[in-house]
C-alpha cells in the first residue's frame, strides 16, 4: 500500500497506550498506530463492526455477536445473496447486525472474499497438523 508521511500530534495518554499495545504485540509505535487508524476509519465508515484478535490475526466483526463480518458473508453467498434466506439463517440477528456486515462487505469486498477463500483453503489434514486439539480421537 503507497504511504505518504504527515505530521501529526498525539496526546501524551493515546502515544504510551499505542507505544504499550505495540510493545506487546512486537510491533513499531509507526505499524501499530496505522493499523489502530485504518480500524477506526472502518468502524467510522461501517457503524456496528468491530476489530477483535482471532487465531489468524485482526478481524472485523459484527459488534455484540461474536461472528466475523466473513462468516455471515459466506452464508450470504451460499444463500444465492438472498437476504431473506440470511434472515432466517441468523434469525436472532437483528436488521442492523446483518446491514453493518452487507455494508461492510460492499465497502471492503476483497478484505472479506480473502477471508473466505482463506478458510475454504482448509483441509482436514492442514486443520488436524495445524491445529491437533480440535480433532477428536475415534475409539
């Protein structure tokens, strides 16, 4: 991504919380402070979506729900993007969790078709190596 370098002044209290959260992930105070941005520019343009840390790093996420932005657009598209078929596929969503995912993915398309394409990459052999306690030994 082309970056161009601005001044900027940051409060003392949000500086040490970026310098704190950079620290603690191995990162620089510069690649933390940008990603810390970039989020906020997507929650500001996408109100109900939010970044939260899963196994395959930051995602966006449908606030209150614990489902990825990604997980619902999948079972958009295998709705043949019906969205009342969505509806009642995630019945106890309301009206605003299923727009903050639609508007999201109509924003930021290929961030979530990446997702998608990442998780169906998964193979049963890749997922027991990867990840060996989520397979359950047949006796």
């Amino acid at each position: 991504m082309a970056a161009i370098q601005k001044s900027l002044r940051i409060p003392i209290e949000v500086t040490r919380e970026i310098e704190h959260l950079a620290e603690a992930s191995g990162r620089d105070f510069s690649s933390m402070a940008n990603e810390l941005l970039a989020e906020s520019v997507k929650m500001r343009r996408c109100p109900g979506v939010i970044f939260a840390d899963g196994p395959s790093g930051r995602r966006a996420r449908i606030a209150g729900t614990g489902l990825d932005v990604w997980e619902v657009i999948a079972t958009y598209k295998s709705l043949d993007r019906g969205l009342e078929r969505l509806r009642q596929a995630y019945h106890w969503l309301s009206d605003a969790h299923l727009r903050a995912a639609l508007g999201y993915y109509t924003a930021y398309p290929q961030e979530i078709d990446r997702q998608i394409a990442r998780n169906e990459a998964w193979t049963a052999d890749q997922l027991a190596k990867r990840h060996p306690s989520l397979i359950v030994e047949r006796r």
